[in-house]
C-alpha cells in the first residue's frame, strides 16, 4: 500500500489555494506513477502512489488521509481504472477522477465507462496537460472564499 511521500529536498509549496491538496496517483507502472507525481508534486500538491485499484480503494477507505482528487490509469490488472472510478463514485462521491492511458479515449472507453466526457489525458501527456485539468477540477479555495464572501 502507498504513503503520503514528500521530497526531503524540496521545500513544500501550497498551490494556488489556502491549503495543501492531496492527490492520489493510481497506476500499475511506478514510473508512470512517478512522473505523474513529480509534476503534482513540483506545482505544490501532495501525492500518494499506488500500483492497483485495490490498494486504492482500502487508501481512500481508511481515512487516514482526505484526498481531494484521484488521476488513474485506465488499464491496469486486477481493479481497472473504469471499475475504480465507478467504486470511487460509489463510495466517494464528489471525489473527482482523471483517467489516463496509452490507449486513445475512444479505444479505452468504447464499453460506455466512465463517462466519455470524464477526464482524460493520454500517455504520454506533458506535466502542463496534468496541471491544467487539476486547476480546473480543484479550483483556487482562495477564490471560493473570496466569492463567497462577496
């Protein structure tokens, strides 16, 4: 099972927000999941790492650590991404996912799950293509703030 990981080296930057988010990385290739997590972790974001959906769901399960969202591969043995963000749905609504794959969208959602207009980035995708869709999906909680009190 993952962990919270952190880089001793660098110091912890929030991103565009008043607090730190959380972001668990889920997919059977670590060094996809790593490069993933670099650039989440480079633009602030705090991540936790996992090679299954399985280990996903007992991460999301114990509580232990809120995420505030969950980029998954798409193909993956055991639990695969489509059935992991329909548990997360399931089990965690509001929890925004984004699906990743080699494959093509059309290719990797052709059975009709997810959703076609969730999400998706293809493998491989630019740390820019990532942080853009998380922007989006995690807007600035400053700005919330800030628009609520308007």
């Amino acid at each position: 099972m993952g962990s919270l990981s952190e880089s001793p080296t660098s110091p912890q930057v929030e991103p565009s927000g008043s607090s730190i988010r959380r972001i668990l990385v889920v997919d059977d290739e670590p060094l996809a999941a790593q490069v993933a997590a670099r650039a989440l972790k480079a633009a602030g974001y705090r991540t936790a790492e996992v090679g299954n959906g399985r280990d996903a769901l007992a991460l999301l399960a114990n509580g232990k650590e809120r995420f505030d969202l969950v980029v998954t591969d798409v193909v993956m043995p055991e639990t695969d991404g489509r059935t992991l963000g329909r548990l997360i749905g399931e089990r965690h609504p509001g929890l925004p996912v984004i699906y990743v794959s080699a494959y093509p969208q059309n290719d990797v959602f052709h059975r009709g799950s997810p959703d076609p207009l969730a999400p998706f980035l293809q493998k491989p995708f630019s740390p820019e293509a990532l942080l853009l869709i998380v922007r989006q999906l995690l807007p600035d909680a400053s700005l919330a703030t800030r628009q609520r009190t308007m």
